[in-house]
C-alpha cells in the first residue's frame, strides 16, 4: 500500500485596497477566478446582469471567467462604476452599512475582491489589472471584521428608537459576558435583532425614547444573577 502526498503551495497578497489575491504555485494550468462580497444594500446595474453566479449570503462569483481578457473587460467597468450602486436606505435596515459608515465612512457597495490565479499567471501583471479600481469603490472592512468591542461600547447611535453595537467574537473572552448581556436586555423587555453578517456581527437594541435610560442603567446583582443562570 502506498502513500501519496499533495504538497499545496499556495501564496496570498492583500493590497491597500483590500483586494486579496491567492496564487496556487503547484497548478499550471491557466486560470483565473474572481469572488466578491457585496455590501446587502449593494445592488447589481444593467452592466452587471448576467455577469455573476451567487454562492452563499451576498457573495459573488464571476461566470466563465477563464483569461486575463475578461478579467480585464470586469475591472475596466468596475472602474467606471457601471456594476454595482448603492440603494438609498434610511434607517436600521442595513447594519453593515451602519457599521462601516461608524468606522471608515465608507459605505461602498463592494466589501471585499478576491482574485484566485495559478502558476502559469503573472501575479504582478494581475496587480497592475487590479490596482485599476479606485478605493473608494471598495469598503475598508478589515476593521470591522478584526474588531473586539467591549460590551456597551456603541458603535452607532443611531434615530432615537436604537442603538446600534457589534458583538464581540465568539472566540474572544468577552463573548460570555456579552451573552450576559443580552439576557439582561431581553429581561428588560428589549428587543435585539442581528445582522445576517458573519461574527462579530452588527446589532440592534430597539428601546422607545421614554425607555432609552433602560438601556445604561446598571443592572443589580440580582439582575445580573438571573441573567447568568439563565446563560
């Protein structure tokens, strides 16, 4: 019986803009493939129909792009912003955007571009390609997604009926106290509802103007033992 091994050698590059790029060393076949995530108030134009295929919440794959040709033809739209546009949203519907305004003030329809190549492709070559998007077409989020936010740090505060947070990580030692805390509001009969993001995800506590000081009043210990019990 013998062993075979697969040594995968795959290198990664994150320019300033936020654009990753993956390169598999060992493949030498010609290949290139593009992944967006998009913003969930991002919305597709007329120029954009028919170019993508969905996998999974609000990202994006490129149909049949097989050359750097039609990589090219992508970028060259992209850049003239004929793609994707951002809908004018008011209020707690988008807590993405909510969150990203609050870091960087950039609520750009696209999060995030990652561009997957193989050995037989110039990375430098695709870098020059890419670096053709401006910036500002591209939400800085890798703040929101490395942030560990204290519990009752507000990100957001938003109209006066809520107040926008962002949970910590599931990993991070604050985690267990922010499940603490979210018993304590919903003791308080106060509504959260949470972005369909991936964690640390964005939130929001839906409270009346008349119940708002509810909110940073600090709990007894009574309060705190029931919320524990119940966690």
């Amino acid at each position: 019986m013998g062993i075979i091994l697969f040594f995968v050698s795959i290198s990664e590059l994150l320019l300033p803009s936020g654009i990753q790029i993956l390169k598999d060393e060992n493949c030498r076949i010609k290949e290139v493939s593009v992944g967006i995530e998009l913003n969930p108030s991002a919305k597709i134009n007329f120029a954009g129909k028919n170019f993508f295929e969905k996998t999974g919440y609000n990202y994006f794959y490129l149909k049949d792009l097989d050359s750097i040709a039609t990589l090219t033809r992508f970028i060259k739209l992209l850049s003239q912003n004929k793609i994707f546009s951002q809908r004018n949203e008011d209020g707690p519907t988008n807590l993405l955007r909510l969150t990203l305004n609050d870091i960087n003030g950039n609520s750009s329809p696209i999060i995030s571009i990652t561009v997957s190549i193989t050995g037989k492709i110039s990375e430098e070559k695709i870098i020059d390609i890419v670096n053709l998007i401006p910036d500002t077409l591209i939400s800085n989020s890798n703040a929101y997604y490395n942030l560990k936010r204290v519990v009752g740090k507000h990100i957001y505060p938003g109209k006066e009926n809520f107040i926008a947070n962002i949970s910590p990580s599931p990993f991070s030692e604050d985690f267990s106290v922010f499940l603490v805390f979210l018993k304590l509001m919903n003791n308080r009969n106060l509504k959260v509802r949470f972005s369909p993001e991936t964690a640390p995800s964005p939130f929001l506590i839906y409270v009346s103007k008349d119940k708002i000081k509810s909110i940073f009043t600090k709990p007894q210990k009574n309060e705190i033992k029931r919320a524990v019990q119940e966690v």
